[in-house]
C-alpha cells in the first residue's frame, strides 16, 4: 500500500507519541438527557438529546453536536451517533452518523455519510480520519470532492486544511463541464482549481485529447503543461513532446524538445525542438532541426527550415520553410532561401538561389517550382524562370562538366527521374560526346534559341537543337580551356545528399 495509507495505520499512534501541550479535557456545554450505568457502559457518561436541542460539546476551538454520545472523561475520548456536526471555527464542518473523537491526541475518526465542508470545497466519503492537531483529513476507502465546477474522486485522498490543497491517489477522476481528467497521483489547490498531477494522466474533452505522466493543469483557466510522454490530439493533429503548454481558451499549444506532429488527414510527420501550434488560424511554427516529412508517390518527401510554417485548413495547407530551406526525396534533393508548398495546386515553390539535384543532375535558376501529379502524387514537371543552368559530370571520361543553359526551363519527370526539359531563350549547351563503344567523340558547344535535352538512367541521352543552332564539335585535345565553363557555371555538388541520414546530419550542422 501507498505512503499515504501507511500514515492512516499510524494516525492515532503518532499522535499519542507526540503529545508534548498540557491536557485539555473535552467540556460539555449542553448535556441533554444524562445518563450514567456502569453496568452497561463502564467508564462512561451518556448524553442524549432532549427536546431543547443536541448534545453539545467543545474541545480545542471546535463544538461538536449530536444526538447522543459516550464521554469518557478518564480516558478524555468519546463516541457520538446521530446527526453530527463538528464546527471548527467559522471555516470548517464536518458532518457524520458516528465519530469517534480523542481529546489528548486530538484525532477523530468520521463514519457514514461523511460530509466535510468548508470555503473552497466539500468533501464526501463514508469513513474519514480528522488529526486537528496537524490539520489532516483522510479517507482510503474513496471519496468524492466538490469545488467550485469540478468534482473529483478517487480510491485515496489526503486534505491538508492549512493549504487547502487535496491529494489524491489510486483511480483519480475529474468530471468538469468542459473535460474529464482521469491520473493515478493528483495534487488539487481549492484555491487556485490547480491540479498538479503524476503517474499516467489523460484529459479529454470534445475538442482535444492531452494525455502526460507528470504535469499541471488550470481547470478554471484549463490550461497547463505535461513534462513527461505528453501527447496532445488537437485539431486532427497529435502533437509529442518532452515538454507540452496548453491553453484551450487561446486554442494554443506550445512544445519544447524531440517534437512530433502528426497531421492524420495530410500523412505528414514533423519532428523539431520547439513547436507553437494556433488551432483558430489554423497555423504551426516550428524551429530547432524542424523537419516535415510527407507521404509522396509511396515515399517521403522531407523538408526543413530554420523556420517551418504550416497554415491553412485541412487538406488546404501550405508549408513554408524559410530561411535555409532545404528537402530530400529519394533521388531528389534541394536547397534554396525558402520553399512554400500549396496543397491546394500541388505546386512547390524554390525561391532565392534554388538548387535542384536529381540523379546525376544539378539544377540552378533565378525561381523554380515543381508539380505533382494528382493521380500518383509523384514529381509530374519542373519548371525554371530566370537564368536556368543545368550541370552535371562527365561521368565517362570525367573530363569535364555537362552544360546547358537558358533564360527558362521546363522539364518532365518519370519515376522520380528527368525523363527530358526543353530550355528556351539564349540557350548554350558544352557537351561531352561519346560514341558507343564508348569513345570521345569531341566536346559540343554551341547557342542556340531552344534546345530539347532528353535522359536516360538520369543522365544525357541526346540533345535536339530546335531553332537557330550556331555551333561546332572541338576535338578535345584543341578545346578551349576558356569555353570549358558556360558563363554563371557553379558545381555545388559538395551541399548534395543522396540518403535521409546524410540530410539531417547536415541539418544537425547548421547549429554548430
């Protein structure tokens, strides 16, 4: 059994060994009907009620009042039957069928139909113990309290007066007109309507689920904080963290350290060190390693940003990352100032300094944006605005970068992969030609108006030069070191990533 039930078995036998005050016998102020038989009751004197009122009695600031009562004043106890009230001042009663009260040590012992009342609270149980002298009320074998709007029950409980504070143990129950609360250890303040729980606790009203094993809650203001495994199911979003604020009347909820997020009708997982979360705008924030993950044609695609924003209503939601943003998906990967994903069109957007890698490929441009296919939700086109540069190695001869370059580009996915992207305005393209067998054929340079640049296994397969080609095949041995790289070239394959591993250790970098 609990420490609490231990200072139940101990109650009278700690108060008889501390008694250190001078004697004070219990006095009777109104005794009724007398009668004394020691015959029948040995040692005591019995009271009874008359037509002039209860049986009163007072001991230590408090009156006691019944129908009929055994003092025995050798011994400075008594047993009351009927109608008891016990009155300690103007600030407690305490309301019984039959008690037992002890003068010396000042411990009482409350049975049937029990009530306790005071200020802030009142207290039901058929079996009470009471220690005046430390200010301790006690029941192990249930109870149910009243304060204010919430009423609270539990197998075991512990009313320490002074503080006004209950604690309660074994089957700890809630009922409030906005939630229920159910914990296996609760503290409750009277004054405050604070509980301050431990042990497996869960919340629950219609709009939200908060679920901790250590923490506080406001039942007035009904908000507060989980330390421990919180989880909250809020606005068909479940949100983990080590740490978890909740405010139901600001519909906020706020998480520090190994978050989670769970969005059921999106599929999507965040996880980051710190999260606020805006049910009424439909909003979260995110920072601190913030990675979303979404399920996308049968894989994921994760996202990152200093800063993660997710707005908008369900299955109308745009994530922005920004600044530092960066993703992964098998096979693709990117890096810009921000990225912002509509659900709406199934756009995503790259903007400032986009770089794109897919397979062999690298990707660069002024503004640039995806799109997915509604039907599979894989990668369907990509699209380039504004000094579009394609590089990619040699991967044969390794002698050199794969160029292509225009004003704007517009490519097609299969599978994950370029599958071909046209590249319109001012377009320049130095390739490295090889034969079949393979050997070099020699280096290809040449402008042109629009050129169509089709892939195979995720590298150059053949270049069709649409309108106005002007150009030449070098021999290797005489191309021109100078022509070698195509004006605004830049090889950035040293920020790639090709496994999830590998992006959130770049991400883990970025705070050191």
């Amino acid at each position: 059994m609990k420490s609490t039930v231990t200072f139940a078995l101990l109650l009278f036998t700690l108060g008889l060994m501390s008694q250190t005050e001078e004697r004070a016998v219990i006095e009777v102020i109104y005794g009724g009907r007398f009668l004394k038989d020691e015959l029948k009751y040995p040692g005591a004197s019995v009271f009874r009620k008359d037509q002039s009122g209860q049986v009163h009695f007072r001991h230590k600031g408090a009156d006691l009042y019944c129908d009929q009562a055994y003092l025995y004043s050798q011994e400075n106890r008594l047993e009351a039957t009927g109608n008891i009230r016990m009155d300690q001042g103007d600030t407690l009663t305490l309301v019984s069928n039959q008690l037992f009260y002890n003068g010396d040590t000042r411990l009482a012992r409350a049975i049937d139909e029990v009530d306790l009342i005071n200020k802030d609270s009142r207290l039901l149980t058929d079996l009470l113990y009471f220690d005046r002298s430390n200010q301790k009320a006690y029941f192990n074998d249930g109870g149910k309290l009243f304060s204010e709007e919430n009423i609270l029950t539990s197998k075991v409980g512990t009313y320490d007066i002074p503080a006004k504070t209950y604690y309660f143990e074994e089957q700890v129950h809630i009922d409030n007109p906005d939630f229920t609360l159910d914990s296996d250890q609760l503290n409750f303040d009277t004054t405050t309507q604070i509980a301050t729980m431990r042990g497996e606790t869960v919340i629950i009203s219609p709009t939200y689920r908060f679920y901790f094993e250590r923490g506080q809650y406001d039942t007035e203001k009904e908000r507060g904080y989980g330390l421990e495994n919180t989880r909250i199911d809020y606005d068909n979003r479940t949100l983990y963290g080590d740490s978890v604020f909740f405010d139901n009347s600001r519909e906020y909820a706020a998480a520090t350290q190994n978050i989670r997020v769970l969005d059921s009708l999106n599929a999507s997982v965040l996880k980051a060190q710190f999260v606020e979360l805006f049910k009424a705008k439909d909003s979260l924030r995110a920072t601190g390693e913030a990675i979303v993950a979404r399920a996308l044609d049968n894989d994921s695609l994760y996202v990152h940003g200093t800063y993660l924003f997710v707005t908008g209503k369900e299955q109308e939601r745009d994530l922005l990352a920004y600044p530092n943003a960066r993703f992964f998906k098998n096979g693709l990967s990117g890096i810009s100032d921000s990225l912002k994903y509509t659900q709406q069109s199934g756009i995503t957007e790259l903007i400032g300094s986009p770089v794109l890698w897919n397979e062999k490929n690298q990707l660069t441009g002024d503004y640039m944006f995806f799109t997915y296919s509604k039907g599979t939700k894989a990668i369907d086109s990509l699209h380039v605005k504004g000094n579009a540069f394609m590089v990619a190695e040699d991967s044969i001869g390794q002698l050199g970068y794969n160029q292509a370059k225009g004003a704007l580009l517009d490519g097609n996915f299969t599978d994950n992969r370029l599958d071909a992207m046209i590249l319109k305005k001012n377009t320049e393209v130095v390739y490295y030609m090889y034969d079949d067998t393979p050997a070099l054929i020699g280096v290809n340079k040449t402008l042109c108006s629009e050129i169509k640049i089709d892939f195979a296994e995720g590298s150059i397969s053949d270049i069709t030069f649409l309108v106005n080609p002007s150009g030449e095949i070098y021999p290797y041995e005489i191309f021109p070191e100078e022509l070698a790289k195509l004006e605004g070239f830049q090889w950035r394959g040293d920020e790639r990533v090709d496994s999830l591993d590998e992006f959130i250790s770049r991400i883990k970098a970025l705070k050191k």
